[in-house]
C-alpha cells in the first residue's frame, strides 16, 4: 500500500518540469495562482517523501521498534524499628522513595519514584517501566536508609506486560542467587563485570527462576511461622535468612552490604529458627555480620538445582536419552512424545518417538529435596527422519536386499515380502515418516525399520523395533547382480555332468530335468536370453538363476546362485570328465567270480547276469557295456552305475571309478576273492 501511494505521488510530480530556463518560459504563461500551486505541491512531495522514509526505508520495507515488556507492580518495606523508625520518617520528608531498574552491569534504565498505595504504611506502587526483552534486570527500591531488591529474569519478559513485586522475600532470593553463582551479594545490577554477566545470565536461563526461589523462601517462612505447620531443617534457614534480611532493612541497614560483611552495622536484632522433629522455634537474638554469611551459604546450598541444558532433540525411529542432572529428585511434567519416557530413577529422558511425534515438547523439569523446589523450562524437539534416511516405496519396490551377512529381502511390487529366514507371509509399507513396516500374518508381529546412517549401495545401518517390545539392530544392503562373464548355452550343458562344490553332482539331461545328488526333488533346467542357467524346484516352486563370474568349464567356474526367495550364494561348476579306462572289463572276467569292494562289502557276479552284493537287499543286475566299463542296474531305486577300471590289476586289486546315473561319483576298489 506504502508503495502505490509513492507511485501516485511520483506520477502527479511528473506533470511539473524541472526548474531551469524552460521554467521561467512556462512561468510567463501561468498565472501566479498556478505558481503558488505548483509550489504547494513541492511541498507536498517533499513532506511525503520525507515521511515515507522515515516509515519504511529507503529500501520500500517495513520496520518497527523492538517489542518491549512493561514491568509494574508494589513494593513493600518492612517497618522500621526503634531509632531506625525515627530516621527512616526524617529521611522519608527529605527524599521520596524511588524505584531503580538497572541490568546485570550496574547501567540504570530508569529510576522513577514510589507511590504509597492508600490506607497502608509501607507499600508502594511504581509505574510501568518499559525494558527490552531478552534481558535479566535488578529492580532497587530506595526509601531513605532501607533498600530492598528484586531480579527479573529474561524468561519473565516473554510477553508485553510483567509483574514485580518487591519485598524482603525477593531480596533474600537475589542475595541467595549470587551466592550460587559465587558473587558477593549487592553485586548484580551494580558492579557486576562482563565475564560476571555473562555467567549469571547463562546460568540464569539454565537454572531455577527467580519467582521458584521465591516460592520456597515464602513457603519456609509459613512452614515456620504457622502454629500448626511443619517444617523441616532446610526451611528453617530460609526462613531465618528471610527473618535477617527483614530485621537488617528495618534496621536501616543494607542487608546485601550487611550479609557480605561490607556494613558498617556489625549485628542486628532478628529471629532465626531451629527444628526439632517437624516443630519449628523461634529465637530472637543480635546476628551479627557473620552469622548471616553463613545463612546465605548454607541456603545457597540446600536449595535443589537444575545443572543439565534446557533443550533437547530426538529425531523419529531413532533411541535418544537425555540425562536430566542437577540435586534434589528429578520430575517432568507436560505431555512427552509418543515413545519417550522419562525414569524418575536415573533422571533421564529416553525412549524411541513414533511415527506421526515430531514437533516441539514444552515441559517442565522440578527438582525437590527437603519440601524446597527449583524448576526448569525444558524443551524436547522431535526432528523428523532426514530426507537422506527416509524410506521411500520406489527405493525398495522390486529390489533385493541383503540383511546382515546372510538373510535376503525381496520387497515384491505387490506388497509382500520374502523373507530367506522365515516361511511366514510377510507385507510391507512405507509409512509417512520414510519408515518400513513389515508385517507378520502369522505371528501378527509388526516391525517397523529405521534407518540410522549410511546409505542403500553401501550399507545402511537400521533399527528394528518388534511390536511385542524387542529391538534389534543390522544392516540393509541393496543386491547388485554381479557382472556375467561367461554365457551358458543349451549345448554347453546338455547330456553332461557337472560337480557343484567338491561333491555335490548335476546331471543336465537333455530333456530338460536335472539330477542333483543332493536332493530328490523333481527339476528342470533352461538357459535364458541372458546367457544364465534358470533352475526350477517343481516341489518347492523356487527357481534358481545360476551366473558364471569366472573361469571356465574345463577347470571350474566360480558361479552365483539366486533364489527367487531371495537367498544368493556362491559356489563352483566344473565339468566331469569320465576316466579312460586302462583294462576293460570282461564277461569272463567277472562271471561266477567273488570281489571284495573296498575292505568289507562283496559283490557275486552270477552267471545268470545277476548281482548279489553284501551292503544292499536290492535285486540288482550286472553286464559289461562296448566300452569295456561294468554297468550295474539296481531295480529298486531305477538306478545304473557305471563303474570304469582307472588302475591296478585283479590279481592286486583294481582300482576304479563309479558313476551314478543320477551323478554321484566315488572311487573305490575291487579285488578278486581266492
């Protein structure tokens, strides 16, 4: 709006030329009314111009004063006493009273006079006193020879207005303040120096606030004073430092001067109390300058603390633990995220937030010891998964993952998961804070997965957390096939017999099945349009692609397998090559003849072309085939064994090579029987 009104004004200027010889020719022509309008109209500009200026800026923005807060409230003396009432009366007639606002430093924002409320003796009102915010002020209030103080922490500024009374109360807080913070007392908002303010204000922003040390001096003070109360031995002394600091202001004697041992008054007359079981006593005696030293030590030190920061962050799917530390028993009150908790125990916060709890905690941190409190405003913030880490559905649809060393993820495109370490039915889903939830039909577990660091190609390191309370942690590693170096073909495999291993045997027949000696599971074999052999389990509908990384038939090739569930392995394919043999066998050789095989088990080689052999019951036959090879034929199992003479002779035993018609090969030995 500020700019369409310039735009107006510069356009309406724009009918006028500038001053110069052409003005006076155009002068000529007006008459002097329209002279003196156009002048006005200067004058107009100019004032607006000005105006604008000083509202937004030369830059057209808009800017405005710093917000401040307003503080008022009373202030309230103790009554004189004795000679002390009699010059305070003088000293009332020569100097009105006066309210002093100063900050840590000792630098006066304003001093403004007091106002005695009606129908009182000693309270007084002062006016709204405007302070920047973000600040910690000292507020002395002045009547003749008494003086009283007030600390007003930044935390109490937050909003336009503020509240401060002053009385005996805050100043006994103040000079317990400074002596938490190793200062002489009387010195904030005096003498304080750079580095002091800086600690105080530091520690101020950390520790109680002004009004909670407030608090427990007023409740001592009751504790003590109340003929049916209770107290304890920590608010005994509180209640007397109070009772000193009142009995040195009605003395007319500055009582920070007088604590810190800077007075010229060496004693006052004030009632201190003792404790005994939870009954209070009060004695009236002189206190002298030490004494109340003392006083203020003591409570400097009973009061709880709170040591530990302010704030802290969690982020989503990630444990955080946050140690609350400082004296007293800890307690947080205020609503914490889903997932953390707070043990009164240790003091800590911890936990692991949900899906859904980001954002901010406002809380508030009492410690409490001996009836006394100090409290604390304490702010969690829950941080979202960072975008590096956050799970997406694309990331992980149709792609296999390696967890740990050995398990294997197929995250399926319809939803399902398959896992190598389990047969239950699995679904996933990615949920609105990039976590993945895998659900168990079977056990009705679900387990949402978070990642913590690291990426997808080189690992992410992740967190699992178990519905039923159990939490683990691994890795996720995206599955790259490795590289293919050599492609298979029908040809290659066809009618041949592979070693798998060191003794694990596959036969690839030609029409399509395999033998694998390792299983009795029906199978069949292609090879694929990418060079890969594709294995197929009729019985447990799995297929298995088989790549070759390396080598070469003849001395072995190193090969990755890859299960449609997932589970990869790698092992070696090296072609079997029959043995030449070097005696063939003959009918009469072996026909009506006993050989031991190996060391214990005989095979009868009856003429009739049947085999009796000691380790089977199976009806078995034998012959001896063109190749000079013996090919035993088990009825039973459907099985023939080619066995082929590799050395040695009958007489001192020959060693030979059996082969399976199903692959499994031995060797083994046959000699002739007297």
């Amino acid at each position: 709006m500020l700019a369409s009104k310039s735009g107006c004004l510069l356009a309406d200027r724009g009918r006028f030329p500038a001053a110069g010889a052409s003005d006076h020719v155009i002068e000529s022509a007006i008459t002097a009314q329209e002279s003196e309008m156009r002048r006005s109209w200067f004058i107009m500009l100019a004032f607006c111009m000005v105006f604008m200026f000083n509202l937004a800026g030369c830059g057209g923005g808009s800017s405005s004063a710093p917000q401040k807060t307003a503080i008022s409230g009373t202030v309230t003396f103790p009554s004189a006493n004795g000679a002390a009432k009699v010059a305070a009366a003088a000293a009332t007639t020569a100097t009105a009273p006066t309210l002093e606002v100063r900050d840590l430093n000792g630098t006066l924002i304003k001093s403004v006079p007091l106002t005695l409320q009606t129908g009182t003796v000693n309270t007084y009102s002062y006016p709204a006193i405007e302070v920047e915010p973000g600040k910690d002020y000292v507020l002395k209030a002045v009547d003749g020879q008494r003086v009283l103080r007030a600390l007003v922490d930044k935390a109490a500024l937050s909003g336009a207005s503020a509240t401060k009374n002053v009385n005996n109360v805050t100043t006994t807080a103040l000079i317990v303040v400074e002596k938490a913070l190793n200062l002489t007392a009387g010195t904030l908002g005096a003498t304080a120096t750079a580095a002091q303010v800086q600690t105080a204000s530091a520690a101020l922003a950390l520790t109680s606030p002004p009004a909670t040390i407030e608090s427990n001096i007023t409740a001592a003070i009751a504790a003590c004073t109340s003929a049916t109360g209770t107290a304890n031995a920590a608010q005994a002394q509180l209640a007397s430092l109070a009772s000193i600091v009142t009995a040195a202001v009605s003395s007319n004697v500055d009582p920070s001067a007088f604590v810190a041992g800077t007075s010229t008054a060496t004693a006052v007359d004030a009632v201190t109390y003792t404790v005994s079981g939870s009954t209070a006593t009060a004695s009236s005696a002189p206190v002298s300058s030490n004494i109340a030293g003392t006083f203020v030590t003591v409570a400097a030190e009973i009061l709880p603390s709170i040591s530990s920061a302010g704030a802290t962050s969690f982020t989503v799917g990630s444990a955080g633990s946050f140690a609350i530390t400082g004296t007293g028993t800890m307690s947080v009150s205020g609503t914490l995220p889903s997932g953390v908790t707070f043990d009164a125990a240790t003091g800590r916060l911890s936990g692991t937030p949900a899906a859904g709890s980001t954002g901010a905690y406002l809380l508030t941190v009492t410690a409490t010891s001996n009836s006394l409190t100090a409290t604390q405003k304490f702010t969690l913030t829950v941080n979202p998964i960072p975008s590096s880490l956050a799970f997406t559905t694309a990331m992980l649809s149709g792609k296999t993952f390696t967890e740990g060393t050995s398990n294997t993820l197929v995250f399926n495109a319809n939803g399902t998961l398959t896992a190598s370490d389990t047969k239950d039915a699995l679904t996933w889903s990615v949920n609105s804070a990039g976590q993945v939830v895998v659900h168990n039909t079977v056990t009705n577990i679900n387990t949402t997965v978070t990642a913590l660091s690291g990426s997808i190609s080189t690992g992410l390191a992740v967190s699992l957390a178990h519905s039923d309370g159990t939490t683990e942690s691994t890795t996720l590693t995206l599955y790259v096939p490795p590289a293919q170096t050599t492609g298979f073909t029908a040809a290659m495999l066809s009618g041949k017999t592979f070693i798998e291993g060191t003794v694990n045997t596959l036969v690839f027949n030609a029409n399509g099945t395999l033998i694998a000696s390792d299983t009795p599971d029906a199978l069949t074999w292609s090879v694929n349009s990418s060079g890969q052999v594709v294995v197929h389990n009729s019985v447990t509908n799995i297929s298995t692609t088989v790549t070759a990384l390396s080598g070469n038939l003849s001395t072995g090739l190193a090969v990755s397998l890859v299960d449609s569930n997932g589970p990869t392995a790698s092992t070696t394919l090296t072609l079997y090559v029959a043995p030449t043999p070097v005696t063939a066998f003959t009918t009469a050789m072996l026909s009506g003849k006993t050989f031991t095989e190996g060391t214990v088990n005989t095979l009868a080689f009856n003429a009739n072309g049947t085999l009796v052999a000691s380790d089977t019951t199976d009806a078995l036959t034998w012959s001896v085939n063109s190749s000079g090879q013996l090919v035993v034929h088990n009825s039973v199992t459907n099985i023939n064994t080619t066995a082929t003479v590799v050395s040695g002779n009958l007489t001192t035993g020959l060693t030979v090579s059996l082969v399976d018609s199903n692959g499994p090969t031995a060797s083994t030995t046959f000699t002739l029987r007297p």
